[in-house]
C-alpha cells in the first residue's frame, strides 16, 4: 500500500500532536532584547584561550566531563560527583523528567513561569499540575504544600529568580516546600547570579533538593548550550542513567572551563549588567501607565495599557522584546532583557517617542 503524507499524524504519539511548540524569533536586524541572554561579548583573553585550543573533535567527547565539573564544583563549592552537566537547562530538564515523570505521574509548576517545564512534562507523558502565583507575583507555599499531597505528585520545579516576573522568592518558602512536601524538588536557578541568592548549600541537608544552573545568561554562553544539576550523590546517579553518554561537546566542556578561570572579569559584566537594570527599571518607572514589576533577574517585567501595540512600535524602532501574552493575574505583559549600556539607553528614547507619539 503507498503511503500517503496526510497519514502522517496516525503514527505521531498524541502528546507531540497536542503540543504548541516555544516559539522564537530571529530577526538579526533588530537590537536583541527578548531572550535574557549577556549583552557582553566574551571577556578578550578567554575567547582567545578558547580559540588556540588544539580540541580533538574526531573524538568523542568526556562523557563524564570531568575537569568541568571540577570546576563547576570549586566554583559552586560542592563536590564534583554531585553535578550533572546537560545541553542547557532544557536538557536538564528533560533528563529529570524522564527521570521522575511519567504516565501516572504530575509535575507542580507554579504560571507563569518558564514555558519548557510544561512542554517537556507533556512530552514524558507527565501531567502537569498548577498552583499560580498569588497575585502574578509571590510563591503560594500553602498551595504547592496542598497540591503535593496528591500520590501521583513527584516533581516540583520553583525557578527562583521567575521567569519571567523577575520574582526572587523568600528562601523560608522554598525551604519549607523541600522539607515538607516529601517530593523531588528542583529549584531553576537560571537568573542566580544576577540576584546573589542560591540554595545549593542547602543541598547536603536535604536528598530531594536539586539545583539547576546555567551557562546561557551571567557566563553568556547560549549559543553553545551548557547547563549543570547539582545534588546528593545518589540523586544525581538515579538521572545519570537517563543521561546519553556523549552529550555536551568537547567545545562546549571547554568553554565552561575556561569561562570559571575568568571569573571576575563574568563578575564585572554581571555587576554593570544589574547597575543597567536598575537604570532602565528607573526610566520605565517615570512612563505614566505602564507597570513595571519587581526584579531580580537580568530581565524587566512591564506592563503597558496595549501590549501588543508597544511590542509592534518598538520592533518598527528595531527593538524586538517578548509579547509574553496573557499572564495569569498579570494580564497582557511585556519582557525586556538588559542590553548594552548604549542599547538601553537607546530604548529609553524609544519608549518615550512612543508614549509622545502613539499613546
């Protein structure tokens, strides 16, 4: 029988069927301030350590990726057999579903939040569970306490600072939610050096405690995609086994490496990176009808009486932020990353032409 491409869909599992893919944009033209990413290019020295280096890429890479983790684990103080390294946290997070997900089997995320959480719970067949953050903004520790006592709850993911209101939630909470809750929970710390807080010393104090970072925002590595777990022993062994044996490149082990080496210089760009959020969150304070929350992150959350209309008369001035949609609680928001000091600057112009001009 000759197949026919309209029978295609019989043989896709329902759960990729269902599915809304993340949606980004790529418009090179535009100053790029949607995806929270470090302005800054690499620190000169480092990008030219990286470069000379004589990488054997007809080898398979350390699957172990061992002397990054040695350096993840001084940097990150915790011994080197706790960590776990992925493509990114998007890997990250599918290896801990698949590792506690499953048909049967919920997810508690608190919207809004990190998209990825939901479309890698639906791929592993995980249902997902959500407890809403009390007024768009603030932990609801009673409900993610409440909602943890279901037998099919296993995983709770918190990302703290939130993507994407910028929220830093208080560390009591998520404590409590890890000590009383009796489930994994995985603490998405994407934006943690940007806010200067972080659970992973609490990480020896409790076995259902893990701790996810990133290379893509403060160390400006999303191109190259390298993220890390961190936990006890036995809770990083039980997701190594799901983990493909060659996943992060050769490059991108040694990027990581020597990006540790070049710390203060990654302290530098994250000290100016806060100082022009602090700066661009003045200047949208002062834009009469616009709300601008709260952050801790590298990110600014606002929002405006027409959110699509804004995002359209920035992208005609060349800025191409992200339309976050309907937020619960929140309504109709807007995301801006922080640029250069001179592309922050720059859209400070443009956001009061458009208030002159259009609104």
């Amino acid at each position: 029988m000759e197949f026919e491409s309209n029978n295609l869909g019989q043989f896709v599992r329902s759960a990729v069927r269902e599915l809304i893919p993340y949606k980004t944009q790529h418009l090179p033209e535009c100053i790029k301030l949607d995806a929270n990413e470090n302005p800054f290019p690499w620190p000169a020295e480092m990008r030219e350590a990286l470069l000379s280096e004589q990488l054997a890429f007809n080898r398979y890479p350390d699957g172990t990726g061992q002397e990054l983790k040695t350096h993840i684990a001084k940097y990150t103080a915790t011994p080197p057999e706790s960590i776990l390294i992925g493509n990114g946290s998007d890997e990250l997070i599918q290896m801990l579903l698949l590792t506690f997900g499953g048909a049967g089997k919920s997810l508690l995320i608190h919207p809004p939040t990190f998209g990825m959480y939901q479309i890698y719970a639906r791929l592993t067949e995980t249902e997902v569970v959500s407890v809403p953050l009390l007024n768009g903004l603030d932990l609801d520790t009673e409900g993610m306490l409440q909602s943890a006592k279901a037998p099919e709850a296993q995983i709770v993911i918190i990302c703290n600072p939130n993507n994407p209101t910028g929220s830093l939630f208080p560390r009591a909470d998520i404590l409590r939610i890890v000590g009383e809750s009796g489930k994994i929970v995985v603490v998405d710390e994407a934006y943690a050096e940007f806010s200067g807080e972080s659970l992973i010393s609490e990480i020896e104090n409790y076995p259902n405690l893990v701790i996810m970072r990133t290379f893509s925002k403060a160390f400006g590595m999303a191109g190259l995609r390298l993220g890390y777990l961190v936990g006890q022993l036995e809770t990083i062994d039980l997701i190594n086994r799901v983990r493909p044996p060659f996943n992060v490149n050769s490059f991108s082990q040694r990027a990581g490496i020597l990006a540790l080496r070049y710390l203060p210089e990654y302290q530098e760009q994250i000290q100016q990176i806060k100082a022009e959020t602090q700066k661009l969150q003045a200047a949208l304070q002062e834009v009469p009808d616009l709300i601008v929350y709260p952050t801790k992150a590298n990110f600014i959350l606002f929002k405006p009486q027409n959110a699509d209309q804004w995002a359209s008369e920035l992208l005609k001035r060349g800025f191409l932020v992200r339309n976050m949609g309907d937020l619960p609680q929140l309504g109709k928001c807007l995301r801006i990353s922080v640029g250069l000091p001179e592309e922050n600057d720059r859209l400070i112009q443009a956001v009061a032409e458009i208030r002159s001009q259009v609104f």
